[in-house]
C-alpha cells in the first residue's frame, strides 16, 4: 500500500516535470463531474437558476448537477435572449446536451422571463416596457417573479444567481464611465442583494443561495474591466453580510463559487481584436499553463460544486467564497512567464 502510494507520488513527480519541459496533450477530462446524484438527493426539493439562456455557462452546468440529485428546476431568463432560449430548447437544439447520468432527459419545469436589474415593474423605464425585446412581457423584475414563483411552488429550497452584464467590460477601470460602473454593478451585483432579499422570504430553512465570481475581484486581470472587477469584489463581500443577515432572519445560507475561465457565450464577449485571442481564449490558455492541477476546466466542475453547496452536506458552510478553479487563484508566479525562461 505504502509503496504503491510513494509510487504513485513520484509518477505525479516526473509528468509533473515532463510537463514543464513538454506541454501536456489538452485532452478533456475523461471523467468531469463525478456522479453526485446518488449521494445527493434533492427529491422534492425547488431550484430557482437565474441567468441561463443557452447550455453554454455555468447556470447549465449547475441546473444539470441539480437535476441529476432529483430537484425541480425553474429558471429566470433574461428578456433578449428568451425567444431564442425557448425556440432552441422546442427544437432540440439542447437535446444531447439535456442528458442526465441516468440516461433520461432534464426538464425545466417553468422558465420564467427575468431582468435583474429591475427589483418592481415601477422601476422598469418605459423604453424597456416598449422595447421590442420585451413586447408581450410582463412580470420580469425580481419581485414580480418571486411572487410569480410563490405562486406555482410555495416554498422554494434553492437560488443560484447565474448572471452578470457590464456594458464596458472591454474598457480599463481608468475609461469606465460613472454609467457603465454602475450599470456593472447593478446587474452583476445588486441583483444578487435584489434576488436573496426577495427569494429568502419563500424559501424553506436550511435552503441556500449561490452566486458566481471571478478571481478579478481581488486580482488584477487585465481585460475585464468596465467595472466588472469591482462589481466581482461587491458580490463577495455582499455573500458575506447576506449570509449573517439571511442566517439570522431566514436560516438560509448564502456562497458564491469564484470559477475559472470558461467559454460560455458571456465570456466570449469580452473583447475580440481581429487577428489577437479574445479575453477568455487567453484566460483559458493562461489558466492551463499555470494552474496547479493542468486540465481544462469543465461547467460540470462548478455544478457538482454548487450541488454541493446547496445540499445538505454542506449545512454548514455559510458566507465562503470557494474556488473552482483548477487552483490558479493560489499560484503567485505565472511558470510560463517569458522571465522564467533562460536566454
Ligand atoms: P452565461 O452567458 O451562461 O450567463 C450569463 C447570463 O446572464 C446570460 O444568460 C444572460 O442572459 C444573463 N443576463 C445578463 N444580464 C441579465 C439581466 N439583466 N437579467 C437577467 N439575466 C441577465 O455565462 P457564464 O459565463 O456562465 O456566466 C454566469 C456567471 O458566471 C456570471 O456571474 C459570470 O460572471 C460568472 N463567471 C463566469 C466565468 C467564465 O469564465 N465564463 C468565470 C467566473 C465567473
């Protein structure tokens, strides 16, 4: 036993070591997500996955992990992108991706029209009413659906908060206009204040909420800007005091997931140079090269987590802002750095 396991630490040795000296094959992970569902089971249980329009991001990934342990999923889809959302899921555009490890489909029991930057209709402006994007909606700000949500399921156990929008994200901090800040903040920020004071009163004690971040909100990561890094550090912070205050009022928890890169159709709008990688590409790239564990990272990777942090075994956990990232938030030095190499 103990030889083997001395064996197996220097056979981790050495590929770590080829692996400087020769790239490591970007294969994807053979195995992703390991199968949650049947120590998880979240029969009965209502998911509300705010920020999921196609089966591209991280709302996906968790709506699956979620489905796969047993839960009703319902999920808020932002306005522009519902018709295509829903045209797509009628067409079997998502079919392959829908599978659950038991081989039968995810449903998603009511998709409900959701902008989160709006917390009462009366604070929808009247271009927005009268967009063309809208037409025909009502009930998208955040108070309307979880009265909406109430109203079909009574108490609900989860609420992941899947989103974010800054209008200049391409632009450095020092180019951010007061509008485009705030505009980050709002949407990528107060929307999760917004969601967890709205939702916690129709949620069951011992339920929990989840958000998504990026380790820009305490590093600099050059290229996502616009505000988005401080929107990122607001939502930290926030799951900190959400977490003592829906703690105390409604025995609800409250985590957010810090992912690593992944090329969902958010992340693929950040910044495109003709002829140069776009933001993400790079992120990933950058991430694989310096990472400690060197493997691509899967949405699966954060769903199983957030299945995780809403379930059960993590009754605990309250207020953390857990990584998932193959590690690079620890590292320090970039190792593909051209100063580490020798002339
Ligand atoms: P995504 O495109 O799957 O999700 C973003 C969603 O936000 C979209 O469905 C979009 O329609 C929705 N949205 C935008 N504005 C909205 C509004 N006003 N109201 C309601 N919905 C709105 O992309 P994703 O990258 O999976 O993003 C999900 C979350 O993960 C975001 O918070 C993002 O910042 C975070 N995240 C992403 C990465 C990454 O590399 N992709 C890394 C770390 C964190």
């Amino acid at each position: 036993m103990f030889s083997k396991l001395v064996l197996s630490l220097l056979l981790v040795g050495s590929s770590a070591f080829v692996q400087r000296a020769l790239p490591a094959a970007r294969v994807r992970n053979a195995r992703v997500a390991p199968s949650m569902a049947a120590q998880i089971d979240l029969t009965g249980k209502v998911a509300f996955i705010a920020g999921v329009a196609d089966s591209t991001g991280y709302g996906w990934a968790i709506c699956k992990a979620l489905a796969n342990a047993g839960a009703t999923i319902t999920v808020g889809t932002w306005p522009p992108v519902l018709g295509i959302f829903e045209k797509s899921l009628s067409t079997g555009k998502f079919d392959e991706d829908m599978i659950l490890d038991d081989g039968s489909t995810m449903k998603i029991a009511k998709i409900y029209p959701l902008d989160a930057v709006y917390d009462t209709f009366a604070d929808v402006p009247e271009a927005t009413r009268t967009n063309k994007r809208y037409a025909g909606l009502t009930g998208y700000s955040i108070s309307e659906v979880a009265k909406a949500v109430e109203a079909d399921y009574g108490k609900i156990d989860i609420l992941i908060h899947s989103l974010a929008n800054g209008p200049e994200v391409t632009k450095p901090l020092l180019e951010t206009s007061r509008a485009g800040y705030l505009a980050a903040s709002s949407a990528s920020a107060y929307s999760f204040v917004s969601l967890v004071s709205n939702f916690a009163p129709i949620m069951n004690e011992g339920g929990a909420c989840a958000s998504l971040t990026y380790i820009a909100s305490e590093k600099v990561i050059p290229g996502y800007g616009g505000g988005m890094s401080s929107a990122k550090a607001q939502l930290e912070s926030d799951t900190r005091v959400l977490a003592w205050e829906a703690g105390r009022k409604h025995k609800v928890r409250v985590n957010t997931i810090s992912a690593g890169p992944l090329k969902s159709r958010a992340a693929s709008a950040i910044g495109k140079e003709v002829g140069k990688k776009t933001f993400i590409e790079y992120a990933i790239d950058y991430s694989f090269a310096n990472a400690p564990l060197q493997r691509d990272l899967e949405s699966d990777n954060v769903g199983s987590t957030a299945l995780f942090l809403c379930s059960p075994m993590a009754a605990a956990i309250t207020g953390v802002t857990m990584y998932v990232d193959n590690g690079l938030h620890a590292m320090g030095l970039a190792v593909d750095s051209k100063a580490m190499q020798m002339d």
